[in-house]
C-alpha cells in the first residue's frame, strides 16, 4: 500500500499542476504546454520500445509525421473533419506503416535494427520530401481543425486554446494509463522478459517475434497520436516532422529522463523542451542564443555523464551518495 | 531404460553440420521418464550442439527429432519447449533484475500465455503463480523467493536456472553442465535435486565431472567428434576399452 501511494505520488502531483496550469496562464506558456505534452506523449511511445522492450529504434519519427501528414491529407479540403473518424484513421495510418516496418526489421537485432528502422524512417521522409503527395518540402497547410461532433453535437471546440490543452492533457494520461496497466500485465512482463534475456525466453516457451511485433505496432500508432495531435495544434505539416533529427530528439528525451520508467519518458520531454527554450532566450544569450543546439548538446553530454539513470534516478542516486558519505545517518 | 516405457524423446540420426564440419553426426538418442541419462565426451565432442539441435535452438541438417510420440523435427524452439521440452544453458540465462519468484513465474506464464489479456496484473495470474511456487518448493529455493535473482550466489543462480525449467512443466529437461564452477558442497546439492527430479521427467546431463556423472546417471552416451562410440549402462561403459582409450583414458591416467 506504502509501495503504491509513494509511486502514484509524483504522477498525481504533476497531473494536479497541469491541471491548474490554464487557470494561471495564457498565450505562449499554455500553447507550449501543450506542445511538450504531445511530446510527452511521443517519448511514451518510444519507451515502450526502448525502456520496456529494449528495441532501440532510431526512425520513431516516422510513425509521428505519417500520422501528421495523414489528418491535413485526410482532411477535406473545404469544412472540418469529425475528430471520430479523422483521430482513428490517423492513429491507423501510423499503427499501419509501424505494422509494416516492424515485420521486417524486427528480423534484425542490435545496431542492425537501429539502422533498419533508421532506413525506413527515411524513406517515408523521402516520399514526403521529394513529391508532390504532401506538397513537398514546403509541407501543407491543415485549413480546418477537426470537428468534435457526437450525434449531431458539437461537444468542444479545439481551437480555443485551454479547451485543446484540456483534450492534449486528457491523450497524456490516457496514454501514460494505458501503459502503466500494460506493462504490469502478462504482456508486459513479457516484454520486460525479452528486454532482459529473450533467450530464455524463447527456450521457456515464448514465441517472441509476434510479442515484439505488437509492442512495436502499439508504439508506431502512440506515436500516431503524439502525431495527430501536433498536426491539429500547429495547423501545418512539413517532411522535418519525419527526419532522423526528430528521431533522434526523442530518443534523447528519453535518455535525458530516465529510461525504463514512464515517468522518466515525461519528464525528459519537459526537461529537454524547456531546456531548448532556455538556450534560445536572447536576454540571456544574446547573439549567443542562435547557436541554442551547441548548448542543448553539450548540456546533454553533461547529464548522461552525471546523471547515468536519467532526471528519474536522481533520487537515488543522491540517496546512494548519501549512503556512501555517511553510512550511519542513511541507516537510522 | 524399461522395457515397453516409450522415450518421452527420441532423436534418430541426429546430424549437424557448419560448413565443412561435421559437429553432431548421426547421433540416435533415447530419453525415458525417470532417468538421468549423461552425455560425456571431450570439449568440441558436440554434447552442446547436441542439445541445440535436440531442443530446436539451431537447425537440425539431417535427421529427425521425436517428442511424446511427435515429430518435432521442423518445430521452433518455443513450439517445442511449450510441448514439454525444458533446456538450461551452460552459462547461466536468468533474469538478473527480477526476484527470485518472478523468474520462475515469467517462464511458468509460457505454459498459458493470454497475450491479449491487457488489463489483469501478472502478479495475479494464478497458475503461473502457482506453477513458480511449486517449481520453487521443488527446487529448494522457496526461502529465497524475494531475492533480486542477480544477488544470488553461483550454485544458486544454477539451480535457479533449473527451478525456471522446472516452472513450465516440462517432460523432457536438457541440462548443459549445471554443475559448471560449483563447489563441493553445491555439487552435491544440485545432484540430490537432479536425483529428485528424475520422477516424472526424462533428464539428459551434460558434463564434465565424471564422479558425478557416474554417480547420478542411469546411463550415459559417450561422444567424440560428434559421434556416439557407446551408449550404456554406466558400469559397461566404464567397462568399455573403445571409452577408455578414447576419453576417459585421457583423463584417468
């Protein structure tokens, strides 16, 4: 019970203070907010394949843009889309190319299936970039925002900000829901077995090919949703939502937070969101503040070299150097 | 082995080859219920490809395979182990981070997998939590049940491996040498517990101590460069000039 309470501490904490969030701000801060939340919702995605499976993919961006693209493709060009259909026919397209990707490089392990899904990631930016399907490098425009209409009823309107930023919080602990129960479940455990030694688990019994195929598809279509929703929140798609630098600022969201731990996924997209934010900030930068990348990475190295468990395991860490300085006080 | 008592496995003219080598070459193979049947021979003999090739892990070239009366030749390795077929490895395969319990829970989840239900714990599952209790009661871990496995001594990682086998209720059990780097007093408790898992199941032994190979075994084949040059009861074997002068020549001088 101890157990329990101390682990639902912190996310019921954080979901308090998102919750209040909009009852003290406006503008910049709540659409940003919103922002790192889909981001959030994306670093989920991915720890379940790189935390909880141990599949390192470097082309999760994929799944994201291909979502993206699919609700401005979708979309009709004059009037709104119902968020009923256009949000599972997006999620779709994503879980479908996930579907696809998963089945052949799953066949790979290693540094090999980082650079399969790598591959294929950069086609699918390839077929957005270089035709005229989603009007190439430009990108395009989504002219209406999605509809939320039940039964000849409009229940809420997205475009206004706070509502959207409810509907962006409400996705966040769904999701984070939904893999909490997961990865507690028979299925989770055998993911948590294949992260761990999938040889014993093949001799033990498990055919492990199709369990990594579901836990990658399930991923591809959170991604999809992570996708979905920042294609509603900007209005607009470009082929970078698909290239490996998104990717690879993903993955090191995860790395930044903790990996293994869904709060770790969370709380290293808020943590690498702001501290992007914070390198940009000319007042105190100044001309210095273009250059935000060089600090951003070298911030990073930093923290994988002093914080090996992520932002999550600082605790502790700290806990442990505690232990060390001072045996007798960490013991009483 | 008695007469009548159908091989819970059989292998017939068991072959595997890399490229040019031949590692297991037409090896025939029985393994009845209530018997520790060794495998010896040298290092590079194949005993290890041997129980590859038994349990599925690689391709058989040649050759076929029966498990409870099934041709098993062409099955995968999970197929085979989920149809009674337990294997441990000779370098210890555990999961280091879970409990003692856990471990032995995960693979006993094998035998009913209900990878759709989503939603239970699998804490709660109650016949994989069940199949791991016994497993461990069997094995003589169940003090140890809430250990972190990777915190457990070698003997005990060891028979952990087993009690994991033991937790999927497997027929058939392929040992490779679980007495590997053990010490007097874990030997001989790994081999009260191999004696005590002879009741319903059919046990191949891998392995290097020839004390206690011919101690435990009811009957041993003996291997070299792949190809079985006796297989017998243990005093016939011992008895054997073709054994002595081949392998355990060389190591009782």
């Amino acid at each position: 019970m101890r157990a329990l309470a101390r682990r639902c501490t912190f996310p019921l904490v954080v979901i308090g203070l998102l919750l209040a969030f909009p009852l003290a701000t406006t503008g910049f801060y709540l659409e940003f907010t919103s922002k790192v939340m889909i981001l959030a919702i994306f670093a989920l995605s991915l720890e379940l394949l790189v935390g909880a499976t141990g599949l390192v993919s470097l082309g999760h961006a994929a799944f994201y843009g291909i979502a993206a693209y699919a609700t401005v493709l979708l979309s009709p060009k004059f009037g709104a889309a119902n968020l009923f259909w256009l949000l599972p026919a997006a999620i779709g397209c994503a879980a479908l190319y996930a579907l696809f990707v998963g089945a052949l490089s799953l066949r790979t392990r290693g540094v090999y299936f980082i650079m399969v899904t790598l591959a294929f990631a950069q086609m699918a930016y390839y077929v957005f970039h270089d035709t005229k399907l989603g009007g190439g490098t430009d990108g395009i425009y989504l002219n209406f925002k999605p509809e939320v209409v039940l039964l000849g009823a409009r229940l809420v309107d997205l475009g206004k900000p706070a509502v959207f930023y409810y509907f962006v919080l409400a996705c966040l602990i769904s999701v984070f829901a939904l893999l909490a129960v997961l990865l507690e479940s028979r299925f989770g455990r055998v993911l948590a077995g294949i992260r761990s030694n999938e040889q014993r688990m093949r001799a033990a019994g498990f055919a492990t090919f199709p369990y990594k195929w579901a836990a990658f598809t399930l991923a591809g279509a959170l991604a999809g949703l992570a996708g979905f929703l920042v294609a509603i929140k900007d209005g607009f798609v470009n082929p970078e939502m698909l290239s490996w630098h998104e990717s690879g600022a993903v993955l090191l969201m995860l790395i930044l937070g903790g990996m293994g731990r869904l709060s770790g996924a969370v709380l290293g997209a808020f943590a690498f969101a702001l501290l992007q934010l914070f390198f940009q900030w000319e007042v105190v930068f100044g001309n210095f503040s273009k250059h935000w990348p060089l600090l951003l990475g070298g911030t990073i190295i930093l923290c994988v070299a002093f914080m090996p468990n992520g932002l999550i395991g600082v605790p502790a860490q700290w806990r442990a150097w505690r232990a060390r300085r001072r045996p007798e006080a960490a013991r009483g | 082995m008695a007469e009548g008592n159908a091989p819970l496995l059989r292998a017939r003219g068991a072959t595997r080859r890399f490229g040019g080598l031949t590692a297991v070459s037409d090896v025939a193979l029985d393994l009845a219920e209530g018997e520790i049947h060794a495998v010896i021979g040298t290092n590079g003999a194949g005993k290890s490809t041997l129980i590859n090739v038994l349990s599925g892990e690689i391709a058989i070239t040649a050759g076929s395979v029966e498990l409870l009366g099934q041709d098993v030749t062409r099955w995968s390795q999970p197929r085979r182990a989920r149809a009674g077929l337990g294997r441990s490895y000779q370098r210890t395969t555990i999961f280091p981070r879970f409990t003692v319990f856990e471990n032995c829970r995960l693979t006993a989840q094998a035998t009913r997998q209900m990878p759709w239900n989503w939603w239970t714990a699998a804490s709660a599952c109650p016949l994989s939590t069940t199949l791991a209790r016994e497993a461990l009661d069997r094995t003589g871990l169940a003090g140890l049940a809430d250990r972190t496995a990777g915190l457990l001594s070698h003997g005990e990682k060891r028979q952990l491996e087993i009690a994991m086998c033991v937790a999927t209720r497997p027929r058939v059990l392929l040992l490779d040498e679980p007495l590997a780097g053990m010490g007097a007093e874990e030997t001989e408790r790994m081999l009260s517990l191999l004696s005590g898992l002879k009741e319903g199941h059919a046990i191949l032994l891998v392995e290097h101590d020839m004390d206690a190979v011919f101690r435990v075994s009811d009957r041993i084949t003996v291997m070299v460069n792949g190809a079985v040059i006796a297989s017998d009861l243990p005093a016939v074997v011992r008895a054997d000039p073709e054994v002595q002068l081949a392998y355990l020549g060389e190591v009782h001088v």
